[in-house]
C-alpha cells in the first residue's frame, strides 16, 4: 500500500501542508484502509473482525531505545479516524457476504462455512466498498482464521499484569511505561513464559494443538503493539479479542473501562467451542476474578481451572471470596505470586506432563 503521508503537494494552503507534514511526521496514511484481525473457527462457524479507518498510522518498521520515539510511536497507534456506515464485504470459497461498520469503523462476520473446516489456517479477503457504489473497491485486507485442534484444554489469558508487566490499576504507571517502552523493550513476569509455552504443549513435544485466545481490556489500537510483544517473547500464538478503539482524545483513559465486553468476548469463545475445556489465566489488578465467576457460574461444565496472579501485597479479601465460589462449582483454583508456583500446580493437575 502506498504512504500517502510521504509528500506534500504544491497546490495546498498553509494549514493543509503543516497536516501533511504532521501526517509525516507520525507516518499516518490519510487514505480509506482496513484493518483485520486474525479470526477463529469452531469447524463450521467462523468468525472475524475488524476496522474501516479514514487515517492509521502506517506499519512501524524500526524500534528503538529512546524516550520520545517510543512515546510518539505509542501516540500514533491513537491517531486514528473510524468510517462510520461503510459497507465491507468478505469473500469466501466463491460466497460473498456483507455488513456496515458501526460508529467506530467496528465491523465483524460470522458465517457458516459450507464444509467442514480441519484443523489449520484459511485466508479471508475483506473489501471496503466506496459509498454509493455496489462494487468500487476502496482498501482491502486479508487475515486467517484459525480452526483449533480438538485438545484437552484450551487457555483464555488476560493481557495486561497477567503475563505482561502493566501497573493496569495505576493509570500514570500504565501511561508511563507505555509512553517509554515498546513492544520489545516491555517485560513480561519471571516464570510466565515458561508457564505458558508448557501449557501450549501440552499434548505433543513437537507440534503444539492447545489453542490460546487473548482476551484483554485494552483497545485495538494495540493490536500490533501487543502481537509484537508475543512473538518477541515467543509466547504461544493466539487470537487477540481486545476493547473497543479508542481516538487520541480518549488516549489518557487507555485500558480503564468496559470490562463488561470483556465477559461478552470469553463467552463467544466459549460458545463457539461447547465441547471444549476452558482454562482461564488472569490476575487481581482489575476486574478478572469478578469477570471469571461469572464465567464459572454460567459455564461450570466447560471451565477446568482459573488463575490469578497476584500483583500486589497482601492478597485480596475479594479474591479469597470468589475463590471460595469457584470451587464450589467444581473449578479448580490457585491465587499465585509467581509463576513457578502455577507451573508446578499445572504439573499437579494434569496441564503440563
């Protein structure tokens, strides 16, 4: 794709030539893009998400140590213009199927493939359709979909303080680190990716089936950020269902609300795969253990165990609480400090051979 923010044409007025410096500047691309992230089937349903966007920043290409550039990088991923009301339609094995974005560029496709998907990668090819057109394509985008194999367990992880070291419940810390770090410098918990590439092998030394899903407050906007993080560590790949966008204006309130949708992403994925056994992996810096009761409450039968790390000292009364009501359903629990504590209770219970 073209950077559009690379040149200044001639025949601009002052104020529109200081925004084209400024969109180069931040490397923005002011032109209709999409953005689509990976998606998940069951086999038979599938699903995808993504976003129609008037400005994005464009692909970052280098990382750095220095203070201003990781805090202008963070800043550009917030620099963001959603297209309300656009059509996108998504092409598959020869079917099309359509859907308008909603007030923040959101959109999404769940559809019924017309065979039986196994186990792998399939590629999805999304259109965003010129206004007041049928079939004038404005951006498009690929993305997989991925089909799990049918293991013994399958792992929805919280993000932030859970493996990845984030002061989530102190929001100038947050603002701090994420304005001087990046994606390569952010540093995850002693132990925890150890913990969760021994959960991700479970059944095979060689190849690893166990399905991942990361689910997280924080807002697409850190799609990439967070993608970069996992694979810079070499934690086990996974899908990311993350908050709704958020405009630089929001940008001082990144993380801190909605953990109500969170709840509504894990039962999707819990939903899509009824035969399935759950593990679920948070920590007791926000609203985990509350959103994992609930999730224990109303799918006892598909979650095997829960996991809270504790962050701070001493251990939370309200956790101790929620504890009690897990166990009660049959879910097994540990409220840890470290990870070595959860990997020895994996080896315990069967997770890890």
């Amino acid at each position: 794709m073209t950077e559009e923010a690379t040149y200044i044409p001639e025949k601009l007025s002052i104020i529109q030539k200081i925004q084209f410096s400024l969109f180069k500047i931040f490397r923005l691309r002011k032109a209709a893009s999409v953005k689509l992230y990976k998606g998940f089937s069951n086999g038979t349903t599938c699903y995808i998400y993504g976003h129609a966007l008037s400005l994005s920043p464009l692909d970052k290409k280098h990382y750095r140590s220095f203070f201003l550039y990781n805090a202008i990088a963070l800043l550009r991923l917030f620099m963001v213009r959603p297209i309300r009301n656009a059509t996108v339609k998504l092409v598959w094995n020869n079917n099309i199927y359509e859907t308008i974005t909603a007030r923040d560029g959101f959109f999404k496709f769940e559809w019924d493939s017309n065979y039986l998907l196994q186990p792998g990668k399939y590629s999805v090819r999304i259109m965003l359709i010129k206004r007041n057109t049928s079939n004038t394509i404005k951006a498009q985008a690929e993305a997989n979909i991925i089909v799990p194999s049918s293991t013994s367990y399958s792992f929805i992880s919280d993000i932030d303080d859970t493996f990845l070291i984030s002061h989530s419940s102190n929001l100038r810390k947050r603002l701090f680190v994420l304005l001087t770090e990046n994606a390569r410098s952010r540093k995850p918990f002693d132990g925890a990716v150890k913990h969760y590439r021994m959960l991700h092998g479970i059944d095979d030394e060689q190849v690893s089936d166990n399905a991942f899903f990361y689910v997280s407050s924080s807002e697409w906007n850190l799609y990439d950020y967070i993608k970069e993080f996992v694979q810079e560590y070499k934690l086990p790949e996974g899908v990311f269902l993350l908050n709704q966008i958020k405009t630089f204006s929001k940008l001082f309130s990144t993380g801190q609300n909605n953990h109500g949708g969170k709840f509504t992403r894990i039962v999707k994925i819990i939903e899509a795969f009824p035969q399935q056994k759950f593990v679920l992996l948070g920590d007791d810096s926000q609203k985990d253990i509350d959103i994992y009761t609930s999730i224990v409450e109303h799918f006892p039968q598909s979650v095997y165990c829960v996991y809270i790390r504790r962050v701070g000292t001493p251990e939370k009364e309200n956790v101790l609480l929620k504890q009690n009501l897990i166990e009660e359903k049959g879910v097994l629990f540990l409220y840890f400090a470290h990870s070595q504590e959860a990997i020895l209770h994996s080896q315990k219970i069967g997770l890890i051979k």
